[in-house]
C-alpha cells in the first residue's frame, strides 16, 4: 500500500472522486478531521444536498400517496 496526496481543480472534483470510488481500490484519509466541521469549506453544499435530498424523498411519498406514477427519464 502506498499513500498519495491528490490536488486537482476545485471544478474536477467531483468527476475525479466519483471515478475513484468506482474503482473500489481507494482508501481516503480526512486529512481536516481536527477541523470543526461548521468550518469546513463545503459545508454550506452539503447542508444544500441533504435539504434537497429531503425534499425528493418527501416528492416522492407524496406522488406514491397520490398514486402519480413515477418514470425514470430516458437520458439524463
């Protein structure tokens, strides 16, 4: 095993680390874990991601009350 520190464009990533994760081979260190985490940089994102996360779960028991059919679209 050997350790290796990645610096990339703030814009890359995402496509960088989600191609990471699908290699399964990959063991992530948290290298800001003494950070508090009110601090950290993505922080405000993330908060955005969980409340809009909800509010698709909550869409979609409302359509599974209602009976509104759900599809998956063809292409994203």
């Amino acid at each position: 095993m050997a350790l290796y520190q990645l610096i990339f464009k703030k814009d890359d990533d995402w496509e960088i680390m989600n191609e990471l994760g699908l290699l399964s081979c990959v063991h992530l260190v948290d290298l800001n874990k003494e950070e508090q985490t009110h601090k950290l940089k993505y922080t405000g994102e993330l908060r955005r991601a969980e409340f809009v996360e909800q509010r698709l779960k909550n869409l979609e028991e409302l359509c599974f009350q209602y009976g509104v059919r759900m599809q998956q679209p063809q292409t994203v």
